[in-house]
C-alpha cells in the first residue's frame, strides 16, 4: 500500500480521481502577479543552495499557501526505490508524526496509485474524497488515524522531470474538498520542472565535485608514483655505479691473485723443489752417511715441504678452477687402465696400514671420453683420502658405466661421517672435527677441488656415510653427446688455455700448474 492518502481507494464511489488537463478558463492580471511572483521566490530559493532535500523543503512549503495544507515531496534514489524526503504541515506536530510514519512506512515504485503512479506515466492527478467515512476503508489503522489527523481530502499529484529524467514527484494535500483547476494545474507543473531542476543540478554537481576529487586523487597518485619512479632511478643508477665500481674493483683483486699466484708459483715452489732434492740427495749418501738420527730429521724436513708444496699446488689448482682456466682438455681413454695405475701409487700408503685395496672393474676395457689428468686427480684425492681415515679394513673403488653416466665408487671401513659434517665437507679448507683417534691434518681443498673437478667435466660428487660405519664417495660424469663434449662440461668460459709444464724424473723444481697436468702425490689429502 502506498503512503498516499488514496491508497487502497481507487474505484470506490466516494472518490474522485482523475488526470489534469488544459482549459480555456481564464485568470485576473492579479492572479497572473502572484503566480509569477511565487514562482520567482521559489526559483530564487532552488537557486541559492546546492542541498537539495533542504531546498525542496523550502520551495514545497512556499506552495502550501497555493495548493493546500500540507504535502509531501518524493524522489528516485540511484537504486530506482522511492524515498519520502520531506513531508511539510504547518503544525510542527503533525509533520513530526507523519515524518515519523512515513519513514517506517515508505511508499513503494510499483504501488498501483499515488505519487509511484504519477512517476510511472508522467501525467499529473488529483484525487478528491468525496466523503470523511471512505478513510474507513483504509486497512492500516495508524494510516488511517494519520490522515484525519493531518486532514486529507483532496489531493494534487504533479511529477518532477528534467532533462529527459523522471526524478520524482510532488503530493499537495488539502483538509478541505478542494477542486484544482488549470491554472493550479500549470503552477503546479511549473513548480515541479523547477524543483526537478534544481535536484538534478544538484546531482550533476554532486557528481562532478566526486570526479573532481577523484581527478586531484589520481593526480597526487601519478605524482607520488613519478616522485617514487624518479627516486627509484636514481637509486638503480647509483646502484648500476655501485655495481660497476665493484666489478672493476673485483677484476683488479682478480689480477692481482693470479699476479700474485704467479709470482708464488715461482718464489715458493722452486726453492721448496731445491730443499726437495737436497733431502734426497741426503738420503742417497751422496755427501757421505749418515745415522739413523739424521735420517729421521731428514724425513720430517721432506714430510714438511712436501705437505708446504701440496698445499700450493692445491690453491692453484682451485684458484684455476674457479678462474675458469680449468677447461676440460677431453681424450677418449681407458679408465679401467687409469684407475689400476691410480691404485698401484697408492698401494704403498694403504700396505703400510695393512689395508687392503680392492677394484671392482668391468671385463672388457671401459672406453669413456673424458679429460684424463682431472679424472685421475679425482680417483687419487677420493681413494687417497680414504686410505687416510681408515685404520683397518678395505678401500674399494669400483668403475661402471649406467645409461651413458659414468659412476666411480670410492668406498672404506673407516670413521665415517656425521650427518652434520656431511653437508660441510665440500666446502674449502673445511675438515672433519676428531673425536677419536687423530688423523694427520690435511690442508681441506682436497675434497673440495675434487667436487669443481667434477662438475668442469660435467658431473658431481656426493657421500654417504654415517659415523663408524665407514662412507662411499659416488662421482658420476655424463657421457658428452656433441662435438667438442661441451653440451655436457661445466659451465667455465673456454679459450684461455692453462700453463702446462712436463715434469722430468727427478726435476723437483718444477711443479704442474695445470689441474689437468698434476701428477699423484701419495701425500695427497682432503
């Protein structure tokens, strides 16, 4: 039911109800004055204010005086609802009880008569009660006492539309039967075109100052964004100078290791290859005998040197690796044949244990492409250092190939390896922490070149052990599939060839400098 008095009475006898149309009824110059000066002030208050709900109050109370007691003034929200902004009666009481009413009870879009009606066909009514006993009829009680209350007997509907837009309408109710003509009729719609006016004037400024604000909002934004950008900039290009400052500085510290490397190569290894050959010259009696005493002495000068020139060669070795001057020298080989050379340098080592050295090859010659002098420097660092930490018991190193990956085993009886250690044990100049029976120290690049030997010809190297249950080093090498093998090798730039040097029987001067060109060193250790 809608919150017009009328609602629920169409059709009943006791009512008059029906559209405004034009006449040719005239009016007095007088009356013509006053319409005109009506409709001035209420343009005028339209006018002056921006909120609406406020101004259409104003403009419909300045009306009462024209077209009845009270009225009521309704608008479409955005959602297409009807909503009861202003209901204006004389008496501050009975507004304050219809405003009441009418805000717990708002008319509906699809009531059938009243002010939703007017929306929907855009023609003006007016109702008239033809007698007091037809409110009776009304089915909500409170409705009905508000209506006597406020006084309903006629009623002039008017809509409001502007600029192709129905935006609502106004309701004029008058306690006496009033009989609207056409000149109430004109006021009447003139005074709706100019409130429906004035409201959509007021909703276009509402919407603009909204896209204003959303405009000054997107602008601080990119302004923010271009300040950050900028900012961001400069940072990256402060950070590119950084970058740059630090790479010519590191390439300077790189040129100054391998300056210095080659000035140690020189300075150290030679004199250490003169003190080399003294010893032995020593120990041959050359320069006459000597005792047992001095033979001992003599042992822990060579023991020292030795342990001195291996850990030189070790930090060459690395440094050439990790230089990228390690690059893989490829020949197709036998690596049964290689691995049974390797272990007869290493048997002395492991008889003076009473260890014993086994080889699990395959029967027929394991033909495998391959860089010869970094394998064999991998089987010798494993199997050496297994000889190493194993106080009884057998090292075994077995050879086979599996779908096109080559895989060496290097295995032992000795202390094995803890969990923890496991993962440190590739890392340079690390060693496993004793806390049985000492071992003699080594340098700690042992495993760790062989692990970069390892992945330059392509693969890697991994253990598995647990503490006394002695530990199986596995090494697996892919097969190259291309020419030049170099699909398959580790990713070093290629084209600056290593230093190579042939060491001569008893030529202790000259050490390799080339990882691919060491020779075995029963001394060897991780």
């Amino acid at each position: 039911m809608t919150s017009l008095a009328l609602d629920a009475l169409v059709g009943n006898d006791p009512i008059v109800t029906g559209a405004l149309t034009m006449s040719e009824n005239g009016e007095s110059p007088q009356g013509s004055r006053t319409r005109f000066a009506f409709l001035a002030e209420t343009s005028r208050c339209l006018g002056d204010s921006l909120d609406f709900q406020s101004t259409l109050e104003t403009a419909a109370g300045l009306a009462l005086p024209h077209f009845g007691t009270w009225c009521m003034v309704d608008v479409i929200e955005p959602n297409g609802s009807v909503r009861r902004v202003a209901v204006i009666h004389p008496d501050a009481a009975k507004q304050a009880a219809a405003r009441e009413y009418y805000e717990a009870h708002p008319p509906c879009k699809e009531d059938p008569i009243g002010a939703p009606r007017v929306m929907r066909t855009l023609e003006s009514e007016f109702v008239l009660v033809a007698s007091g006993h037809t409110l009776e009829e009304l089915a909500d009680e409170a409705h009905r006492n508000l209506l006597r209350e406020l006084g309903a007997r006629s009623f002039l509907m008017v809509p409001m539309r502007a600029r192709g837009r129905t935006l609502g309408a106004i309701t004029f109710v008058s306690d006496a039967q009033r009989n609207y003509d056409d000149a109430d009729l004109l006021l009447a719609e003139d005074l709706g075109r100019r409130c429906a006016m004035a409201l959509d004037n007021a909703r276009l400024f509402r919407e603009s100052h909204e896209l204003r604000v959303s405009a000054e909002d997107a602008l601080a934004r990119a302004e923010a964004a271009r300040e950050d950008a900028a900012y961001a900039a400069q940072r990256a290009e402060a950070l590119r100078a950084a970058a740059d400052a630090a790479r010519t500085e590191a390439e300077m510290a790189n040129k100054s290791k391998e300056n210095f490397l080659a000035t140690m190569s020189h300075e150290f290894r030679t004199p250490l290859g003169i003190v080399l050959g003294y010893v032995g010259l020593l120990n041959d009696e050359v320069a006459g005998p000597i005792n047992d005493a001095q033979r001992k002495q003599l042992q822990r000068i060579s023991t020292a040197s030795t342990h001195l020139l291996r850990l030189i060669e070790e930090i060459l070795t690395i440094s050439k690796v990790n230089a990228g001057r390690g690059e893989p020298d490829l020949e197709t080989v036998d690596l049964s044949a290689l691995l049974r050379d390797a272990v007869a340098l290493l048997t002395p080592m492991a008889e003076a244990k009473r260890l014993t050295l086994a080889l699990d090859l395959p029967d027929a010659p394991l033909v495998f492409p391959t860089d010869p002098g970094k394998f064999r420097q991998i089987v010798f660092n494993l199997a050496a250092n297994a000889v190493k930490f194993t106080k009884a018991g057998e090292v075994r190193l077995s050879l086979h190939e599996d779908g096109g990956t080559l895989v060496l085993r290097v295995s032992d009886t000795g202390i094995g390896i803890s969990p923890e250690d496991a993962e440190h044990l590739f890392e340079s100049f690390w060693q496993v922490r004793q806390s049985g029976p000492r071992y003699p120290a080594g340098t700690g690049l042992g495993l760790s070149i062989t692990r970069q030997l390892a992945q330059l010809l392509g693969g890697d190297v991994s253990v598995e052990s647990c503490p006394g249950a002695g530990s199986t080093f596995i090494v697996r090498l892919p097969r190259p599939k291309v020419d030049g093998f170099g699909p398959t090798l580790g990713a070093l730039p290629a084209g600056v060839p290593g230093e190579r040097r042939t060491r001569r029987r008893g030529d202790l001067a000259k050490a390799p400098s080339d990882a691919s060109e060491t020779k075995l060193d029963p001394l060897a250790d991780g």
